[in-house]
C-alpha cells in the first residue's frame, strides 16, 4: 500500500527537482493573493455550484448568510442578521441589519431575503441543492428589516442549514439576471467584490472597502484575490514554487513532504469534516453476494483501515460510522469490526463462498485509498474491479442499482449534524443500497423531531443497525494538506471551506 502511494507521488515529484530553488517572489508587494486549484466551477452562481467546497469558498467571499457558525464553539453568530428567535416549531424570525448595501448599491432588506427563500426553495428552479433547502415552506416579510422563515414541518437543524447554505441574494437583480447573469457578474453583499470571471477558468476579486463592520467575518485584508483553475497538481506546485501562486490546496502527503524542504514555502495540515466509507449492496441487486450479512460483515474485516490512515493519510482517524465526531447525533459506540483477514476468510466460505467472488468497486475520488481497498479484498479471495469514474456518472449507476460496492466520501455540506451524511445514503429511495424501511423511519423521524435527546437516541439506534447489518465499510476522517507562500497567514477549517476572505499577509 504504501509503495503504491510512493510511486505515485514520484510521477509529481521528479519535475520538480528541475525547477530552480529560488525563493517565490511573494505577491505581498502587490497585496495579491493568487489561489490555484483543479476543480472547475461549471457555474459562478453560488445555487449552482454549492455541492464542493470550492463553489462556497469563493461563495462566502461574494455573498454572506443571515449568520454563521462558530467551528470552534459551535454557537451561532450574527452576519446579514443581528438576532434570531423561533417563533413557534416551524416558524423562524430574523432581525436583519441595517445599513448593509450589495455590490450594486442596492440596499439590502427583507425583500432580498424573501425572495431568495422563495426562489431556491423552489423545486422547479432546480438549485443543485435542494436537500439543502426543502425544508423551507416560504419566507414572508414582516417589516423592511424583520423576516419570518416558514418549514414545511419542524426541523431542529434549520439554523445549522441557514448558517452554511443560505447565501442572500439581491432581489431585483437576481430577478433581471437570473443563474446566468449571476454567473458572468456575480452580485452579493459580501467582504469582496467581482471585477472579472470565467466560469470554469479563473476569477478576481477585489476587496469590499464599504463592507459592514460587527459580522462575524470580520473586515477583508488583502486587497486582491486571483483564483485560477489548473488542473493538474504538478503544475499547481511549479506556479507555487515560481511565485504565480500563493496558495493551493490537497497536497498529497509525500509530495508536501517534498516542498516542506523548501525555505519559500509553508505547509499547512487540517483535519476535515469530509469522511470516506463504502457503501455496500445490500439489497442484492447489483451482486447477489452482498446480500449475505456473513459477506458484508467478512469485507468490514478484510479492509485495514489503520494502514489507510497511517499510510495514505497521515494524521486522520478511523471512524466506526459514517459520520464525523463533530457533527450532532454522531457517536462511534457501535458494533466494530477488527481488521482480520482470516475472520473475513471464514465469514466468505459459511457464506458459501470459500474461493471468494468477483465484483465491481466504483469510485471517484481518493484513488490511492480504492486501490488499498481492493488490494485488501483481493486478499480475502473477492477479486474486486476498479470502475473510476467521475461523480455524476457513478451516481448515475448508483440510481440504477447497478453498483455493487461504492466507495464514497463526503463533506456533508459542512452541516455539522448527523441527519446529513445518514439522509445521503439510507433515507430511502433509488441511492439507498440498504432499503431498511425500519431504519429509514428512524432517520425521517429523528431529522423532524424538536427533542434533542430524543434525536441523539434515535440516531444512536440508526447507526447500531448499519454497523450491526454491515450496510457499509466506515473509513476514515480526511485531512487536507495545503501549500503556500511563507509569508501568507491561514488557518484550515475542518468543514473544509477556506475561509479566503481571513487570510493576510505577515
């Protein structure tokens, strides 16, 4: 596994002992920051592209939410909103601020609010995220500054979702310029301003100087903010190393490794909220296998989760359910499974299968831990095919039941709850490979109910049956490894999303 990950980072690695080891020219002078990154943005319209973490980083510096979350506390604090207050268990009310003005001069009101509410809330809008927000009935006005969320039934995670999806857009102009204009010249009240962008390519920013003083993101520092899209890592850090770039992001381990050597450059690790963990067919549909607990229960022993994260991801930790530690109604006390690959071997053969089976693993992502995966596996005697392909093709075949085994990650929208990651994968409906109908009741339920505690019980029982039944394979938490000019301030932030608009320089 680890000689596997080796000689990957070594096709990274060996151009860049060509490049001369001068230091990066800093664009400190120009009061620039020049971010690279590989994903690209099919959209610059914030409901169009939220789904990655990329879409809300440049979202969170264009356009602000009504408040934000404390990642630190977990408290809530005040942004496009000074208070808030549930009216009753499926009405929110917002005291909004005054003062504030979008980047188009337009005052900012209720109006504004409304209308986003309304508008995303919208099934046929088709906003990439309408997990996300259906389950908001409407919104009203009540006064130019005080506005009234309507649920379509009660949701004690609403103020999580409120703080991390629901960006406020400006009424009159999103109304004129709909996803495309809001694309080709995005507007928002937020600490920067748009001067140029192509979808996909590259986008400037400059610093808001009128931007509202008390919020939680505090005043923007640097003046200007470049950010390009490349696809390729080995050239992200050759832009680095020259001075083009000040900051990338998912630096594989051995390849940071490398640049922490040099003077001009600052490495930088995190934990994030994304997981990774592999789904399993449970139904049978795809693999008749995997309808036998004895195989499912044999796989979560075959797989050596510690030297995936010893190995591949240096300083993430195992889970034991999909979920991260941080989110509410997580918890990790549930059946295990040891690594244990003679236990696997035994589990295979009472299955009925002593000299294993062959199936197809799909992936997307985190290529390097697939392949442990299905080393690991082939171990055992389940001779595993690799299908890689990009997400939306995947998901594809995921609706119709023809994946066998799924290895997925996911950051859950930086929604710090459990209701999250478990509605992702087993509330039901064509993604849901388990189709437990008592499990699934379980989750609606525990996602609509006002008590607390009662939820945390509920989500309790929820994640002892998928571990009991072994519907899944729980992983590991991820971390994430940047690289940047030495003179950069930046701290990472475990719901994954850089807060660019923080950074300064020394």
């Amino acid at each position: 596994m680890r000689l596997r990950h080796l000689l990957a980072a070594t096709t990274i690695l060996a151009p860049l002992a060509m490049l001369a080891p001068n230091p990066a020219v800093a664009d400190k002078k120009s009061d620039t920051l020049n971010v690279g990154w590989s994903y690209a943005l099919p959209s610059y319209d914030l409901y169009f592209n939220q789904s990655v973490a990329e879409g809300q980083m440049i979202g969170r510096l264009i356009w602000d939410h009504l408040m934000d979350r404390d990642l630190e506390t977990g408290s809530y604090k005040p942004v496009l909103a000074t208070a808030w207050r549930w009216v009753n268990p499926e009405t929110l009310e917002f005291d909004l601020r005054q003062g504030v003005k979008f980047h188009n001069g337009a005052d900012f009101t209720a109006d504004d609010v409304v209308f986003t509410v309304n508008w995303v809330s919208n099934p046929d809008n088709k906003v990439n995220i309408q997990n996300m927000v259906n389950w908001m009935k409407n919104a009203e006005k009540v006064d130019t500054y005080k506005v009234r969320i309507n649920l379509k039934k009660p949701f004690p995670a609403a103020l999580e979702y409120v703080a991390s999806t629901l960006a406020i857009y400006p009424k009159d102009y999103y109304a004129s310029a709909g996803p495309k204009g809001m694309s080709d010249k995005p507007i928002g009240t937020g600490p920067y301003k748009v001067t140029e962008s192509v979808a996909g390519k590259t986008i400037t920013l400059v610093k808001n100087t009128a931007y509202f003083p008390g919020g939680a993101k505090g005043q923007p520092s640097i003046g200007k903010i470049v950010q390009r899209t490349i696809g390729e890592t080995q050239t992200q850090v050759a832009e680095l190393i020259s001075g083009r770039l000040d900051w990338i992001w998912q630096i594989p381990p051995d390849l940071a490794k490398n640049l922490a050597t040099r003077k001009d450059v600052k490495i930088v690790s995190g934990e994030s909220m994304r997981i990774s963990y592999m789904t399993l067919d449970a139904e049978g549909k795809a693999s008749k296998p995997m309808a036998d607990i004895r195989v499912r229960r044999a796989m979560n022993h075959a797989i050596n989760r510690k030297a995936i994260s010893e190995h591949i991801f240096p300083g993430t930790r195992l889970i034991s359910a999909n979920c991260h530690p941080i989110q509410f109604g997580c918890t990790q006390e549930v059946t295990t499974y040891d690594y244990n690959p003679a236990k696997a071997k035994q589990l295979l053969a009472e299955a009925g299968y002593p000299n294993g089976f062959e199936v197809e693993l799909y992936a997307y992502r985190d290529r390097q831990v697939t392949e442990a995966i299905i080393g690991d596996l082939r171990a055992v005697g389940i001779n595993t095919k690799l299908v890689y392909m990009t997400f939306p093709a995947m998901y594809e075949k995921k609706l119709k039941k023809e994946t066998p085994l799924v290895h997925s990650t996911t950051g859950s929208w930086s929604i710090a709850d459990a209701s999250v990651p478990l509605s992702v994968t087993f509330q039901g409906g064509p993604p849901d490979m388990a189709q437990d109908s008592e499990l699934t009741g379980w989750i609606v339920e525990a996602a609509n109910l006002i008590d607390q505690e009662k939820r945390r019980r509920l989500y309790q029982i929820a994640y002892q049956r998928i571990t009991e039944n072994a519907y899944m394979v729980p992983l590991t938490t991820d971390v994430v490894t940047y690289a940047m000019n030495k003179d950069l301030e930046f701290k990472p932030s475990i719901d994954e999303v850089s807060r660019l608009y923080q950074m300064k320089w020394k």
